[in-house]
DNA sequence: GGCCGCCTGTTACATTCTCTCACAATTCGT
DNA sequence: ACGAATTGTGAGAGAATGTAACAGGCGGCC
C-alpha cells in the first residue's frame, strides 16, 4: 500500500528549482521496472514469508496483496492490503517480518532490494522517493488503526468499504470489488468472518450497501450515510 | 515514536564504502538539534493540533508525548507514544493531519520543517535517515496495529506493558513507568479506562506484575507468562 | 450429464466479553 | 487539610463471538 507512483513528478518541495538527472540507462524507477521480472501468483500463493531472506522489493501489477502477520496461537492479522502500484518488502532489513499472500490471482514484478537500496545511497532523488512511499503506507497504517481501534463492528465495516471506495473506486462511481475473502477482511478489521457478512447484511438490510453474486460486488447506495457510520 | 537515532552510524548499506563528507556547519541533524530552541510543555498541553499548519518537526527531550487523532464523535484514539529521541512531525504535508500532546510534563525541541526537508533534497545520506526512521515507526505502528487488532483486553494490556517494557525497560530490569494516564492507555488500546483498569488488577492477581503507589509503576514479574497472555 | 465433496458465505442461538453507569477509594495540587 | 482529579470496583445491559446448521458455487470423477 505504498502509493509509489513512479511516473510522480511532483517533488518533496515542488517549489525547488532541483532536478536530478536520470543517469544514461536503468535508472529510474520506471526503467528499473520495466526489466524487472513479473511472477504470477495464484489465489493464497505467498510471495514471501516471515523469516524469508528478502532479497527483493515488489510492486504489485495486478490483483491484491495481503499484508500480514501470523500470531504465536495461529491467528492472522492483516496489516494491509496491497493494490497494483503499490511496492511491498520495503523498510525491512536482513529479513522479512511480516508475510505476503496473494488474495486472488494476481501479478508482482521483482526488484532487487539491494541494487534499490544502494542506489538510494548516491540519489537524494531516489531516497526521497523511498521516504514518501514510505509515509503514504504509514498515513494508511494509522488510518487503519484508527478503523480496527473503533469498536463496532458497523463502523469498522464501514470504515473498510469507504477507504476500498476511495482507493480503486474513482472510475466507476459507486461500485467497489471485494477480491478477498470474508475471511480476509476479518482478519484486518480484527472480526470473525460471521461478523463480517452479519455486518454487511445489516448494512443492506438499511440500504446503504447492496452486495451481488456471491458477494464480491458491492454497491455503495448511501455513502453520506456510509460516512457516517464509519465516523468520518 | 520514529526512533531517530541521530547518532548512530550504520548506514543503510553498512558494507558500502561511500561515506557522506557532511558540510561545514549546522548540516547534521545533531548540529542543527544543538541549535533548535526546547519547548517545555505542561501535562496535556499540546505541541500541534490537527489542521494547523506543519511548520516544525519536533524531536522529544523529556517526557512522553501522544499522537492521536480525534475522531467526529469526540472520541480520541491515539496512535502513538512518542519516547526522547523520537522524531514527530515528519510525513505530513502542508498541515499536521494529527495532534500531539503531551501525557506528561515534557519538552521538545523544534526544528524547521522547510529546512530540514529541502536539505534532504541534496544529501541522499539525509534523505535515507528520514527514510530508515519513517520504516521504524511503520514498524512500530504495525506492531500497535497488531496489538489493538487482538481481541482480548488481557492480550491489548499485556503488549502493551511489553512493548513499554522492550522500549524503556533495558536499564532497571523489570520496571516500567506509566508516564500517562488510564484514559491515554484506554484510547491507545481502544479499550476504557474501567477495562484496562480491571485488566490491570487482573494480572495482579494473577502475579503477572505489582502495581505500584498511584499505579504509575509497574513491576513485570513473570515476563515470560506475560509474553504468552500477549501472544507473543 | 449427474453425482459428490470441498470451500465459501449466510443465518440462528447460547455464551462470553466489554461497555455503561453507578459509586467508593486513592492520589495530587493548592 | 480540603477539594478536584484520577483510579478502582461492582451490577446490569448490550454487542460480538463461538458453535452449529444450512445454502450456493465449483471442480473432480464416474
């Protein structure tokens, strides 16, 4: 959930007259990644886990990522899901702490983590970047944690479905696509999958959602209302 | 809570030979810190608001200050402890989108904002540092994320006195100081203050740990059954 | 094609936990 | 020493969970 848009222009301080030129070949990000190897992943495939070596950086190209961490009794919590454009495996260190798993079919390109890094070392430009990316993900742990740490169930639901609306749900107006599973939800909002689908029925039942075929779909009727729910 | 470590010397590569020759004067973050003026602030006194304008990045000197955000029902729910030697402030934009206060009497000491970041501009080896500090408190605020994520209160309370304890607690052993009040640790928790309370005398009882005079200070006796009620 | 098992999602009911509201006990500041 | 603020404790209400049963979709298999 990094938000690394690569193609950004905008710098930290856009008033700055500074502009780092791009050295010949493979530089950029944008270059970087367009050499990068894609894997493919399918539903539940992790891309890493916890103790892994992390020897690459990912961003997401296609479909959703969770983010999360396995607890000692076997409870999993989701820190975060990742959507395409979002880098995944930045911050650690030796090794990774946290694992990531594919929710449904979807497509990572691999980067080095050690070239990135070192090259972050000589580019003001390029840790900047990093450095960005890395405050857009902690604004969106801390929102999370503001929707986990609110008590109902109504609001935490709400919560979630607004910040999906928000993020993938500029283009076609009111219709956000769960690709995860109820259980998937529930273990980032810190519910029970029953929960979970009692809320979002409660939620059609006052016709501020509808939800549709298996429950994959789902339609914001009421966002005002959704809003409000959620405390926002 | 950013951990920044102005002092500390691993760079991001340890085994990269380039070294950053720091400028003159007043380029480090230590020489520029030496300089900035100290703010000292009362209990519950605030060092920004939500809104207000982002002007200064603020490293704690003494004492503990909390981030947090309030939500629309006046309820507030914290995000942070900031400890000395953490960096607050940093990652927003043109205006402080969370509030910091202070649990307890505390200074700070003020550092422009422009300034730091446009330096940032043109040393990579700056530019990393806030990088690295920014992934440290995405860590701990994963962490807290975790924490609140859990269901039970007995496993919100007993994390928390471990994280408390990790973070404080090397010197003196098993002591922990509760530098804040039932109310900061009941909106830290997303739990009241009567639940961490009762909580509290639960673990009591359960000679987890003695609760001192006040209950500022608290001693963990059996760190290890702790560590089990926390799930950890 | 039809049967079967597996997985996911939904719903109902009993249980357990926290919250709310009440008030007592303690600490701190003046 | 007194009053204000904070903390501790108890009883009842409310909400979420756990358990269980059931419906629907999907793929394998005969």
């Amino acid at each position: 959930m990094l938000g690394f848009q690569t193609s950004e222009t905008h710098s930290f301080r856009p008033q700055s007259s500074r502009i780092s030129i791009s050295p010949p070949t493979g530089s950029t990000l944008d270059e970087r990644m367009a050499y990068a190897s894609v894997r493919k992943l399918e539903s539940k495939e992790h891309v890493f886990c916890e103790g892994d070596p992390r020897l690459h950086v990912f961003r997401v190209e296609e479909g959703v990522i969770a983010i999360y961490k396995t607890l000692c009794d076997g409870r999993r919590r989701i820190i975060d899901f990742a959507y395409p454009g979002d880098l995944i495996g930045l911050g650690a260190l030796e090794e990774h702490i946290l694992s990531a798993q594919a929710t449904c079919t979807s497509k990572v390109r691999c980067l080095s983590a050690s070239a990135l890094e070192a090259f972050a070392e000589t580019d003001a430009n390029l840790a900047l970047k990093l450095y960005k990316s890395v405050c857009q993900e902690l604004a969106a742990t801390r929102s999370l944690l503001v929707t986990v740490g609110q008590r109902s169930a109504v609001e935490r639901v709400a919560s979630f479905l607004l910040a999906l609306h928000r993020r993938s749900g500029d283009a076609d107006g009111s219709t956000v696509t769960l690709a995860m599973r109820r259980s998937d939800i529930a273990d980032l909002l810190g519910l029970t999958i029953e929960t979970v689908s009692r809320t979002l029925t409660k939620l059609r039942t006052m016709n501020v959602i509808e939800v549709e075929q298996g429950g994959t779909t789902v339609t914001l009727c009421d966002v005002a209302r959704l809003a409000d729910l959620a405390n926002e």
